[in-house]
C-alpha cells in the first residue's frame, strides 16, 4: 500500500520581504525560504505549500491580509494564469531597481570578479506594446481557470487560441486582449478564432496530432510591415480547401497585413526551421530599420523582440567596442548579423559566426542590402569553428563581441578566446548568472571595465547585461 503523503501546510500571515532572481518574490519562515508567485514585497499573505524541501519551499497565495503600498493593478486581464508577465503587480521603477539587483548579486555572488560601479540600467521607453513578435497556439482542449471551473458552467467551446499554460502542455489559455505588442495582434487573433468557430474549422488537439489550426506567427516592423504565418495541420483535401479559404479571408480583411504565409506542419513539434514556408499573399519578409541600416526579416529569422531597445542594447555594446576603423572584430553567436553589420561602418573587418546556417544565409544578405564589403560570416558549433586554426587564417582580432544563448559560452570557446587574446572583450548576456560564470574563467587575463544593464522586456523579471573587458598588459 503506497504511503500516505503528509499534506502541505498553510502559512499564516506572513509578509512578503523581497524578490528572487527568477521573478518570484521571497518569504522568510523561520529557517525556510518561501517562493511566491504574483506577490510584492510588503503584501501580507496565508500561503499554501505546494512543494517543500530542506531549505525552502514553493507556495502560492490563498489569501491577503494587507496589500503592499508598492503594488499596483495589472493592465492585463490574464495576469496570474498565462504565465507570462508576471511582474505587472510591480511597479517599473520598483521592476528596474530589482533587475538592477539581479545583476550586481550574480556577477559578484557567481563570478566573484572585481567591478567598477555598475552603471544604472536602461528602462525600456515601451512599457507595454512593445513586442515585434508574438506566436500564439490552438487547441480544443481550453484551459479553464479557477473561477470557470468554480462556476459549475458547462461550456460547449473547448477551442481556443493565446498561450500555452505552463505544466500544462496540451493546454491553451484562450487570450483576448495581449498588451504585449500592438493591437494587430488582438484584431487578428479574435478575428481569427471568431472566423473558425463560424466555419466550423478544426483546432489542434496536441494528444491526437489532428485539427487544421495549430499555430500563428506575428512580427510587426518599425517600417509598419506585419507579417502573419498561420501554422496548419492539413491532412485532407477538406482542410487544404479549408486553410486556403482561411488565407484569403485574412487577405481581404487586413490589407495592412504585407507578408501573408502559411506552413504545413505534421509534426509532434510545432518548431518550423525545418519546414517549407509557403507565401499566400505580399513578400515573404519584412524590414527592420536601424540608423541607417535595413534589416531584412523572415519568418525563420531571429531578431530582438524590442526593436526600440535592441537600438540601445547595440549603441552600448559599440561605445564598449570603441572602435577607430582599423580594427579586425569577432562577432561570436552573430544570428542574423545585426550587431556585425551595426558595427561595421567603424571597423577593418567584422567577420561572425554563428551555429545556425539560415541566420548565415540572412547575415549575408543584410551585409549585401546595406552594401557592407567588410563582414565575412561562418555557420557552424561556435567550438568546433572558433579554434586556433580560423585565428591564424583570418588574424588575431583586436574585438571580440559574443551575445552567447542562456547557457553561456562553452568552456573551448572561452579558452580560444583568452588564446586569441583580443584587446576588447564586449559580452552581450540575456542570463547574468551564465556570464558570470564565463567572467570568472576570463577573469585571469582580463579586468572588467564597464557593466551596463539593459531591460529589454518590462513586466518580466528578464534582463540584459552588457560587460566590457580590458585586456590586463
């Protein structure tokens, strides 16, 4: 007989003290430590345990005694059941002095590096609206939040279209209103759903791998180009005939829409990389502007979600770089090769590598649109390209730049670098945990000289952080 498990407590009055890297906020019972979602240091809350171990637990809100004076009302009437978000209770200075905070106790509690004064971050101007892409999913099987299920009501509409809803992997949390990115994206996904429940269109039922409508792709551009990929699950004549129809209602309805495509997906992922991408309607791109440069951006392409702040994010990284014009640049983990080609006009040579073949084929095509003559790009695993061997065929550089993923750069990527020995090490990082660690490894060759926190996503707990390190003579 299996044992009974001891249920969780409930902690009674007790007051929320701070906020924890990842977002929650931090409760302090005795000698345990208490993670809460969607609270504010200062609230007075009961909380359930949900998980418990030695030294700290998880727990979530069940009743408030007192709200905190710091807490302000969500915009968003989803807050608290998405899972996105989740600092919108907070308000954004109080948003930017904590990402601040994240920062300083990562590099010094990780990296343990000595550092300047680090400089204060840079809030985002868009607080809201200013996402260039969302995807959203459909499902038959709706996620039902508390009150609904409370209710006692039958619904006859399983269907829905927004997020998926964490822990819960074959379930969509139907949106009707993100503030995350323009309005567009509300008329089109309310239209969307509004035409499908009309026509009786299937939705994706993720366990069974059926249903026509499974997925749909937003990018909107600063050039006021919008992009719209609706993902499919054809399997039928009748849902070929259904998707077309679909398409050239969208068509019809929203001219502002200047890149229609459509994807035939039958995977058990809805990942499109290695997909064909069909074009219904308009190009199959959209532009991005920046200074003076175009950025051309497709549907597979990777571009900063906050075009506003990516502006900001690169104009830091090249003061950092503090090029003349006679320098040779490394642009590690350059993606589409926005930084290289933002940086080329005031370098020798920019030459970026990046593991990602397409982001290559698009890193060219920017340097061609701009008319760059001085960036050479590579495709291949960062370790198994950057080695001595592409140092003494190319030249050791004077920069180097790396905006790395969350993970942080590998350690035979770090020992190339500090063999390269660049005067300049500019380290772009979206997880100042990982580049502290990376910090720590360069720390015996090289000083940091500049930190500078960049918040490129309000209302998260995400942040960006921009490090320039000095070559120690």
């Amino acid at each position: 007989m299996a044992r009974k498990r001891k249920p969780l407590p409930i902690l009674e009055n007790i007051e929320i003290t701070d906020v924890a890297a990842e977002g929650k906020a931090i409760a302090k019972v005795d000698n345990l430590v208490v993670f809460v979602p969607y609270a504010v240091p200062g609230d007075v809350v009961d909380l359930q345990v949900r998980k418990k171990k030695h030294s700290y637990a998880e727990a979530e809100v069940v009743r408030f005694h007192r709200y905190s004076p710091r807490r302000i009302q969500p915009v968003c009437q989803h807050f608290g059941v998405c899972g996105g978000c989740k600092w919108q209770c907070l308000p954004y200075e109080d948003q930017l002095r904590y990402k601040q905070k994240q920062v300083v106790d990562n590099l010094t509690r990780i990296g343990k590096v000595e550092l300047p004064p680090v400089q204060p971050i840079l809030g985002s101007a868009q607080t809201f609206g200013y996402r260039n892409k969302l995807e959203f999913g459909f499902s038959n099987k709706k996620w039902l939040t508390a009150e609904e299920v409370a209710s006692g009501e039958k619904f006859d509409v399983m269907d829905a279209v927004g997020f998926h809803i964490p822990g819960a992997f074959d379930k969509i949390l139907d949106i009707d209103t993100c503030h995350l990115m323009d309005d567009v994206n509300n008329r089109l996904r309310n239209t969307i759903r509004s035409y499908a429940l009309e026509h009786g269109l299937t939705f994706f039922d993720l366990r069974a791998q059926t249903g026509l409508l499974r997925g749909m792709m937003l990018r909107t551009s600063a050039t006021e180009e919008v992009m719209l990929l609706m993902q499919f699950c054809i399997r039928t004549d009748e849902e070929q005939a259904q998707a077309e129809a679909l398409l050239a209602f969208l068509h019809a309805t929203f001219p502002e829409v200047t890149s229609l495509l459509w994807v035939n997906n039958l995977k058990c992922n809805d990942t499109i990389g290695d997909l064909d991408v069909h074009t219904y309607a308009g190009t199959d791109f959209i532009y991005e502007t920046m200074e003076d440069l175009r950025f051309k951006v497709g549907p597979k392409s990777f571009y900063q979600t906050n075009t506003h702040q990516a502006y900001e994010l690169y104009k830091v990284a090249r003061n950092f770089a503090q090029l003349t014009g006679n320098e040779l640049v490394y642009d590690l983990y350059t993606g589409t090769g926005t930084i290289a080609n933002f940086v080329a006009h005031q370098a020798r040579q920019v030459i970026g590598i990046e593991y990602v073949p397409e982001a290559i084929e698009d890193a060219k095509e920017n340097a061609r649109i701009n008319n760059l003559q001085n960036t050479l790009f590579y495709a291949g695993d960062m370790k198994d390209i950057l080695n001595r061997e592409f140092i003494a065929q190319h030249g050791r550089p004077d920069v180097i730049i790396t905006d790395p993923p969350r993970a942080g750069m590998h350690t035979d990527v770090v020992d190339t670098i500090l063999f390269a020995a660049p005067r300049r090490i500019v380290y772009v990082s979206c997880n100042p945990a990982t580049q502290a660690r990376d910090l720590a490894l360069l720390d015996a060759d090289y000083r940091v000289e500049a930190v500078q926190p960049v918040d490129m996503f309000p209302q998260t707990h995400h942040v960006e952080n921009v490090v320039l390190l000095v070559r120690r003579d």
